[in-house]
DNA sequence: ACGTTTTTGTGATTTTAATCACATTTAAAA
DNA sequence: TTTTAAATGTGATTAAAATCACAAAAACGT
C-alpha cells in the first residue's frame, strides 16, 4: 500500500485541528502552526503534504479551506459512510448513543447482538438480533462494523461480519482476528492501552528515584 | 526511554496470548509460535525478550511461566493497580461497568463527574462529584485516570488531574492535551481509528476497480 | 522597486525499527 | 551414544520513517 497507517492518522488530526482553527475564523496556517497543534514537526506536516500533492504558498502558508477540501477527498469524507456496531454491551451502547460522529460523516445506523433482550427496534438508533446481520448489511449497503463483542465471541462474530461482506472492521475485543486479505482490520486494545500507562507511570517512578538517590 | 511504546504493546500482547496458551494446559512455547498469535515473526519475538535479557532453551523453547512471571513484573503486573474514570458520559460509564480489567490487575475504584446527577456513591463503582477529585486520589494514592470527558473540557479536566497528582492519564478526548514532562498521556482517539479503517476499505475498493478494468 | 524576512518543498542524512541469516545449542531419534 | 533436526540468540543488513538543512519563492516593509 502507498501510505501507511500512520500517515493517514496524522490527516485525520490535521483535519480535525483545522477544523477548529477553521471555526475560530482563521484561513491559513503555517506548517509550523498545525505541527504544534497535532505534535509533529514542521518539516513531517510539509512532507505529508507535498508527498500527497498538497502545496501551499511560498511564505504565504496554506489556505485552510484548501487543505480541508484535500483531507477530505483523501479520507473519503466526501460522502457519509454508514456503519454498524455488533455487540451491544457497555462498550457497543456507549457508541451507538455517542451523537459526536455524524458531524464528521460516520453515521452509525444500527446495532447487533445475539441477544434477544438487547433488540429493540424503536431506538434512535435500532438494535437487531445478530441474525438479520447479513440481510441488513446487504440491504443497506453497509461496509464498515464495529465489533464489540466478547473475546471469546469475537472470531466467529468476525466471520458472521465477513460473510456479510462487511469490508472494514473496528475491533475492539483483545483478540487478533483472522480475515480474508480484502478486508480491512484496526483493532483497538483498551486494556492494552491502560497497560501502556501503568507500565511508562511506573518506569518514570523508577527513573526519578533513582535520580533522586544518585 | 529505553524501550518505546510499541514494545510494551507487544509485551502485553504476548501475555495475553500466553495466558491463553497456559490456561489451555501448555508450559513451554516456540518463538514461532507466538509470533503468529500476535501478527509478528519469531525473530521479533526472540529479539524483544533478548533485549530485556529473557532467554528460552535452544531447541526447547520458552517456559511459558517464566515468560509470564518475567512480563508481570515488566509490566508492573506484580501489584493491583488502580484507576479513576472521569467524566461519565457513555464511554465513562461503560468503563465503569466492564469487569474483565479486574483479572489483568488493573481495578477501576470510581468514577467522577461535574454533574451532580452523575453522583451515586452506592453503586458497585462510586461516582463523585469532580470536586471530589483531589482529595480521593491523595487520600488512596491514585496514579492513574481515565479521561473521558468532551473535547471542550478536557484540557481543564486534565489539568484538574495533574493537580491532584494523577501521574498517567488515558485520554479518550480528541485533542492533544498539554501535561508536565512527567505525566505520562496515552490517547485513544476512536474517531480517528475508524476514519483509519474507512480510509482503507476506500482505497481497497479503488485498487480493486482499477485491477478489474486493466 | 528592492532588499529582507519568512515559509515552503524536498534531496540528503540520520535515526529507528524490523528482518535476515547463521553459528550455537540442545532435545529427541536412531 | 551418536546423529539429526529444530530452536534460540544476535550481529549484519535492510527497510522505513523522521529530521535536517537549505535553495527557491513570495509577502512585506521601506
């Protein structure tokens, strides 16, 4: 693949920071500005730009409208896209009910989950039984699902997801998922992520008395 | 730092993994292995140990328990560590409720909110008013929170936290907060990881168009 | 109009991370 | 025992990502 995973994270947040500078009335940045803003360097925001073809102004900057309008056409937010959550426990509730989405073209239009206690039909957002997946993700369209399932669920969920012919997944059960080449898996390893600030608090802890003790 | 984040992420990977291979009765494992079960080859697996003076037997592989009781303490496994939500709102509320931390050593002992009518100090996890903050992490020595508060509050709630000597923070808001060199920040930003897997599906159907029509 | 300053754009360089590949060791088989 | 096959451990190599540094362009002041 041309870019990497990384690159496209970094559009994401340029995009968001020029949003909010676009809100507060502004019309052009400098790469400097909107490193700061994001946590890179100059010289990183310069490159991702120009190696996507983006160019700004000698001394002038870059037009804030401009830049938007690439971002997003790259991160194909020139059409809203329309997602499922399967699994509708805390983690899945909490994200049918989040509204911050929609601004920012995602829509998540429905809910899975096996089970039947969790269906309900007449919510802003409506919750299916696990077995109308594959009607309604061929009916509507759909390619992109959040898996929040349990662990020990979340590959056979996963395959359910696939033989729908869901393409993009967002799995956030710590477990790596077997899919066919074609599509596209992000997982997102809470626990793992908790683990990684208990482990940096702990190892600073460390450094420092030692520091203090020398 | 002598180790970077991506390390210790695989660190907890293989644990997790491990973990799974010893409840399922096994005491020793191969490199190769491993590997496989987190996405990574065997020479990055023999590597990261090497590097932090683990050794298995050659042609016996590693014993399973030393692995696990030599990531423990890497990890800061050896003790219960505990955690403060802050901010209740949908994600807050579901990390409060998620139980399968408890068994990884990491006990999440309250949440906190600037809305009183988030206040209920009966349940199984009590949630306290904002301002009780401070004075319930000095008084049981809290290092680390989970913020997950509305982008437009999560500067200030930060900074509430770094007050109270909150030492490691994991960040749910989409911005990039601003902390003392000695706060340790790990951001989760769940819009941009799905942005990231929308992003890809697009790029996969393009490359795919174009095969069909060459 | 002209020089000065500032900012972009990018080739060259450095740094960092991953992979290779093989000598070394050792468990198991013959 | 002796041989064979299979893993580890790690220096060397490669690949990837970030940074540097500076020429070129253009806005601004005078």
């Amino acid at each position: 693949m041309l870019v990497n995973k990384k690159i496209i994270s970094r559009f994401s947040q340029y995009r968001e920071v020029l949003l909010k500078f676009q809100e507060m009335g502004l019309s052009k940045i400098f790469s400097n500005v909107l490193g700061d803003a994001v946590g890179v360097t100059s010289a990183q925001v310069r490159k991702d730009f120009s190696l996507h073809g983006i160019s700004g102004n000698k001394r002038g900057g870059y037009q804030i409208e401009d830049l938007l309008h690439e971002l997003r056409s790259i991160l194909g937010k020139d059409k809203v896209h329309h997602v499922v959550v399967v699994g509708i426990g805390n983690l899945g509730r909490a994200l049918i009910q989040y509204t911050g989405f929609d601004k920012e073209g995602i829509q998540i239009v429905a809910g899975f989950d096996i089970d039947p206690a969790k269906v309900n039909k007449r919510n802003r957002i409506p919750v299916y039984h696990l077995d109308e997946l594959n009607k309604y993700v061929c009916e509507n369209q759909i390619q992109i699902g959040v898996l929040a399932v349990p662990d020990a669920a979340a590959q056979s969920v996963c395959n359910i997801m696939v033989d729908s012919d869901i393409k993009g997944i967002l799995n956030f059960a710590q477990i790596r998922l077997i899919a066919p080449e074609d599509v596209v898996i992000n997982s997102v390893f809470l626990q793992m992520e908790l683990e990684n600030v208990i482990y940096f608090v702990n190892a600073m802890e460390n450094k420092c008395t030692r520091c203090r003790s020398s």
